[in-house]
C-alpha cells in the first residue's frame, strides 16, 4: 500500500516537472528534491540500486545543467 502511494506521489510530481520551462530552473529543483526524498526510501525498499544513482547526481546536479533534465527523464522513464 505504501509503495503504490509512492508511486502516485512521484507520478504527479512527474508530471508537474514535465509541465515546466526551461527557465523554471528553481520550480524544477525543487520538485527534483521532493522526487529525491519520495524515492530515495522507495527505492531502498525495493533495492533499486541505478535509481538511488541517478538520484545522487540529480542532488548535486545545478537545475541549469544541461543535462538537468535529461536525467530526470531518464529518472520518469
């Protein structure tokens, strides 16, 4: 049950992501850093090992890299 309403609370914040500009770079971080906290227990329960390394970088990755958002869409795909 918990992980399915972690699943639902990452998909929105997906697609709040998905709906910013480019030059949202503050609204983008910090819905990167909500995905991070939302996913980061999630991921060590279920053992996603790749997922806590993409959310690593994306912690310490500045919102205007220019690759910023395409590891984030890795991150939703």
């Amino acid at each position: 049950m918990l992980l399915r309403e972690d699943h639902k609370t990452v998909e929105k914040l997906f697609k709040t992501f998905e709906k910013t500009n480019d030059e949202d770079t503050t609204e983008r971080r910090r819905i990167v850093d909500e995905v991070i906290e939302e996913l980061t227990v999630h991921a060590w329960i279920e053992e996603h090992h790749a997922v806590v390394w993409m959310l690593s970088e994306l912690k310490t990755m500045d919102a205007s890299h220019e690759r910023f958002k395409a590891k984030m869409s890795v991150l939703m795909e």
